[in-house]
C-alpha cells in the first residue's frame, strides 16, 4: 500500500529583509517578501528522500497562511511532492501556534497520513514547537529533531542529536517527524519540475471545510498575547582599530578596561 | 501564597545551571515546587533548596530515559494537576520547548517559548522575548490557563534563598503514547572540559575565516585563556571544522554571555540571530566591511592569524 507522507511547510518573511510588527503586533506579512521557509525545505527534502526509498509513496504539502503562501506550496511542488493542500482564511489572521497546531491536525487527518514531516522551526516564529503539538493532537509518537531519517518496513529510525547526547530513536507508523538542517541539503527544484508543478493539484481549505470555528483560531481565539514590541536599540558604534601589528594587545586593553581580565 | 512549578534539568541529579536561575523567576512569581524527573532526586534537593525551592517533587521510572519526551510531560501534567500552579517553568532547550507545548495543550493553557526575562504582572507573569534575529524586543503574557513558559539560559541570576526543599514522590500514571518513541541508544556528548556553550559568560567563536579545523587550535587557545565556551559559525560547522553542537545562530545555539569574541565571522543575521544580545561584542575580522562591525563594542580589522594569538599571549601575560 502507498506510503502518504504529509509535509507542513510555512510561508515566511524573507529573514534578509527589514523584518516588523504589523500595528496589532502580529508578523508584518507584507513589509518583507515572502518564501517557503528554509527550514522547511529540509523537511521537503528528506520526506522525497523516504518516498524515493519507497515502493509507492505519496507526499501532500500542507500549508497554513494567506493567499500568497501559495507561493512555498509552489515550491514545495516544484521540488517533487505530488500535491498540496492550503488552508486559508480570513478568521486565521493572527492565530497562535496552540490554534495553528489544531489547524494542521485537522488538514492532516482531513488528508490522510501514515507519516507528518516537518521542519525544526519556522523561520519567523522559531518557536520550534509545533511538530510536537501536531503530535499530541494527532496522537502519534513524535520522532523529532532529527538529523538522519529512515523509514522501513513502517518503522521510522533517526537520529537526535541533544545537548547531552545523541540518540538513536524509533517509533511505527504512523508518526511524525521533524528533521533539522543538519538532515543534508535540500535540492534545487529542476526546470521539469517547475512546469510541471504549475500542473500539479492544490486544494484549497477554509475552516469549515475542516469543521472549526473561527472563534477558535485568529487574534481572538490565542491563548496568548504581544502586549508590546520594541525595536531593539541600534547598539551605539564601538571603536574599531586596524591591526598594525598591535592589534592583539590593544584588544587586550579594552578586555581588562571592561575587568574580563 | 501561590505555587509555580520548575521543571529540572539535570544529569543523574547534577542540577544545570539554568534551572538554578529559573528559580530565581519562579520567586518573583510565588513559592518554587521543583520537579524531578529520574534518578539523583536526593542528590539535587539540597541544591534546589538552597535556591529556593520549597518542595521536591520527584519521580523516577525507567520510562523517563527510555522514550522522547512524553513520559515527562505525563509527570508534569500530574504535578500540575497535584500543585495547581500559578504558572511553569522550564529551560528552554530542544527538549524543554517541545515537553512545555505538550503540557500547555494538554491544561488548555498558552505556551511562551525563549523568554529571557519574567516578571510578575497585574494579569499574570509577562514574558520579555526576542524577535527577528533579536531586532525587536516583545512582552507577551498567557490568555488562558495555567502559563507555561520555557526561559532561556542567562536570563537571570542564580541567587541562594535557602527553603526547605523536602522530597515528596510524585504519582505518575503514563498514557497510551508515552512509549512511542523508543530511545534505542544514547552516545553521551564527549567532555570538552570548557564552559557549556549556552551558559559561559565568556565565548569565543571562529567562522570561516578560520580556514580549517587544525586552524581552530587558534580560537581554543584564546578561549582557554579566558576561561571561555568556544563557538562556531553554520559555515565553519557546515565544512566540518568544528561539531554543530558549538554552532551559535538560529539553528545552532542561542548564546547571550558577558562578552562575545567573534573571529572571522562576516556576522549573517542567522549567526546575530544566536548572538546579538550578548552584552559585550569583540569582532576580529579582515575585511572592515563585514557587518559584525555594525554590533561590535571593540573590532580590530585585521588576520585573525596575527591578532588573535598576540591577545592569547596578552592575556595569559596578565593574569600571570
Ligand atoms: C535557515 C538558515 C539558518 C542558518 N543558521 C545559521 C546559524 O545557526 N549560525 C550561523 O552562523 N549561520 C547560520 N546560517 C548561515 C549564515 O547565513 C551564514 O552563511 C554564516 O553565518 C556565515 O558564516 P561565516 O561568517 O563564518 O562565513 P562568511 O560569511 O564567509 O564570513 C567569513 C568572514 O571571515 C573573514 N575572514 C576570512 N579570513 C580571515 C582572516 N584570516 N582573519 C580575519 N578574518 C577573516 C571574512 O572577511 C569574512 O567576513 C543560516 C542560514 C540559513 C539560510
Ligand atoms: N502555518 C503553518 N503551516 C504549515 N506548517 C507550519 C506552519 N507553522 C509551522 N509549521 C511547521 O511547523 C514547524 C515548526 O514551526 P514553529 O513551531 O512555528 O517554529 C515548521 O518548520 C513547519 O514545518
């Protein structure tokens, strides 16, 4: 039987860009173009890597955003997954990672899942904590941060590397899985492969399609809050000399003028 | 008064320093209750006592190191349901974040995540993070439930405020998806004998600049003379220089020491984005353009090959 694979990938402000708040604190999404996250091509990659090392595989991208995150499904296609999925709408304007983690739960199981792939961290939020939130929601292990990924014979192995140590972990299917940047580089997308993404299905989802009520999304229904955001104060210039030959000890002046040494 | 529970990372019972400084928070919210999880209990209450923690709570079960994660978060949710607290603490790693959003989806509660600073608040504790590679500063608070908020190291000091501290077991009943992930094998991370990254408060980075992992003997040498964590940029660790458990950035380590001495690192907003709030910032670097200047305190345009040595030596000279 076809292996599906569902991979959750965000649409992102360019982290190059002049990144800011909008005025009701939630991510300017229109100060900065947008991408497919970097992290989350990652993810892309290792779930083509799994279907290609499968007999019959199927991979869904799924994205959660507005109407020009389907620019990272575009992406994500041209790359090789088959098809995608976009749940947009209105109500979802300032949803927190608690209500984005009940949406994707919801167009996951809406899609159908033997494995969740996902990446490390959005690149705008880097909360890092939604692929074990969709676990718990799903209610399938979660076999995280890894970097090395395999699946066989519906167990998938991988490695963790921790502050402490690294681990060796395993779980049957279905699970879901989040793979860093460490898993090995993600592939350029092929000239072939944009043409025929332009042909590939995108179905679109707005709540109801998946049964939720708007009062438990968006700004309203967040569990938390952005009281205040500051730009953070311009660090004031700091004296910059040219080495000319004393460059090491007049560093070490200004280390013991500031008592590191 | 109310209760607030902290979450304890520790080795065998050997209590991480970030904890210790969660302590700290968790006062200026109510009485601290620690949780321990795993072997060493006995060990750390003395410890968690004399920084504040007025009880113990504390389970040990093969399951804890066996599977990822979950079986943690079945023990947290049965000292939140025991403690009914006023808010939880926990460090803010890997590991940390993905328990901590567990646990507040299964309260019904919000999850702040990276915080580097909490106070208490008329409507409960305010939360001080930083957003966008740390070009803005936020203050958030939890809408609904018990606040769960995971606290980044160096967020606060470590200060004694000796309370009782007794152990007290706590009941834990695992749910159906605690043994999901099994840990097959665990390699412990090799001793390096320097400073832990994310708590030194002196590091000493090297990025491509340095040129090759023989090379790095040049930025150890500097660190070792201060005492310091050594750090590597994503493209020093990416040509397999340095291991990515020393990589500062967005995808490597969030350091926020006393002082920051990057060496032959252009200064990318993924490298600030893990740096940027670190008090005092030292660039070495040959090209007077490179964008870490923009952040330095005291930069040297120059060969790191020439600067950083000669300050090694400096150094060593004057703490004699
Ligand atoms: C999604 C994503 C996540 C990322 N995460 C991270 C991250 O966590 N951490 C991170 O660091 N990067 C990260 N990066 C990569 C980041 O964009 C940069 O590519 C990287 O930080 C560059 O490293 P560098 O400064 O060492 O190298 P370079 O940018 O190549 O800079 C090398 C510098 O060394 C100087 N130099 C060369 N020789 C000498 C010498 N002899 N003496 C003195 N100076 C010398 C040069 O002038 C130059 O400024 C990420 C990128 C992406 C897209
Ligand atoms: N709006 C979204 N739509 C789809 N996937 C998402 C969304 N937000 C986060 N993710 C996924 O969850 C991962 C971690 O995100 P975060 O917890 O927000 O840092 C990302 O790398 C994505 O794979």
């Amino acid at each position: 039987m076809s292996l599906r694979i569902v991979v959750a990938v965000k649409y992102v402000p360019d982290a190059t860009g002049d990144r800011r708040f909008a005025a009701d604190l939630t991510t300017d999404r229109d100060a900065v173009d947008g991408l497919l996250s970097e992290l989350d091509e990652y993810a892309v990659e290792q779930a083509l890597q799994i279907a290609e090392a499968a007999d019959d595989a199927e991979i869904t991208v799924v994205t959660v955003g507005p109407e020009d995150a389907k620019d990272a499904l575009r992406k994500a296609l041209s790359m090789g997954a088959h098809k995608a999925v976009h749940v947009e709408d209105d109500a979802l304007h300032g949803t927190d990672v608690i209500g984005t983690s009940l949406v994707l739960a919801k167009a996951v199981e809406h899609t159908g899942f033997d494995l969740v792939v996902t990446g490390m961290a959005s690149t705008d939020g880097t909360m890092g904590v939604l692929p074990a939130l969709l676990a718990e929601r799903l209610g399938v292990p979660q076999v995280t941060l890894l970097s090395q990924v395999s699946v066989e014979d519906g167990t998938v192995t991988g490695r963790r590397d921790g502050d402490a140590a690294s681990e060796q972990l395993q779980a049957s299917l279905p699970a879901l899985v989040s793979v860093t940047d460490q898993s090995g580089e993600a592939r350029y997308p092929s000239f072939k492969g944009i043409m025929a993404a332009k042909k590939k299905p995108v179905e679109s989802l707005d709540l109801s399609d998946l049964g939720i009520d708007a009062s438990e999304v968006g700004l309203g229904g967040a569990w938390s809050a952005v009281d205040e955001a500051t730009a953070r104060p311009a660090r004031t210039a700091g004296t910059i000399v040219k080495d000319e030959g004393e460059g090491g000890k007049q560093l070490a002046e200004f280390l013991a003028s500031q008592k590191f040494i | 008064m109310a209760e607030v529970l902290v979450y304890v990372d520790h080795v065998d019972g050997a209590v991480r320093k970030p904890t210790l400084e969660l302590l700290t928070l968790a006062r200026r919210l109510g009485e601290p209750v620690a949780v321990h999880l795993g072997p060493g209990a006995e060990t750390a209450a003395p410890v968690l006592a004399e920084h504040g923690a007025t009880r113990v709570l504390a389970a040990d079960a093969p399951e804890f190191a066996d599977y990822l994660v979950v079986p943690k978060v079945d023990a947290l949710e049965a000292a939140a349901q025991a403690v009914q607290p006023a808010a939880v603490l926990v460090p803010s790693s890997g590991e940390g974040k993905e328990i901590a959003a567990r646990l507040a989806l299964r309260l019904g509660s919000g999850v702040i995540t990276d915080a580097v600073d909490v106070e208490a608040g008329e409507q409960g504790p305010v939360a001080t993070q930083s957003a966008f590679a740390a070009a803005f500063t936020t203050k958030s608070r939890i809408t609904r439930g018990t606040p769960v908020i995971t606290v980044k190291p160096n967020s606060a000091p470590v200060e004694t405020a000796p309370a009782a501290g007794a152990v007290e077991a706590l009941e834990v009943t695992f749910g159906d998806l605690a043994r999901g992930t099994k840990v097959v094998s665990r390699t412990p991370r090799e001793s390096t004998g320097r400073p832990e990254l994310t708590e030194a408060a002196i590091v000493v980075s090297g990025g491509r600049g340095v040129g090759g992992a023989e090379n790095f003997a040049v930025v150890e040498a500097l660190a070792d003379s201060l005492g310091a964590a050594v750090g590597a940029s994503r493209a020093a660790v990416d040509a397999g220089w340095y291991p990515h458990s020393n990589q500062v950035g967005q995808t490597g380590k969030s350091v926020s020491p006393q002082l920051y001495i990057a060496n032959g690192i252009s200064g990318a907003i993924q490298h600030r984005a893990g740096m940027q709030t670190s008090k005092t910032i030292v660039a070495v670097n040959k090209d007077p353009e490179a964008p870490i200047f923009d952040l330095a305190d005291y930069g040297v345009v120059g060969d790191l090959f020439q600067v950083v040595p000669q300050l090694t030596e400096e150094v060593k000279a004057r703490k004699g």
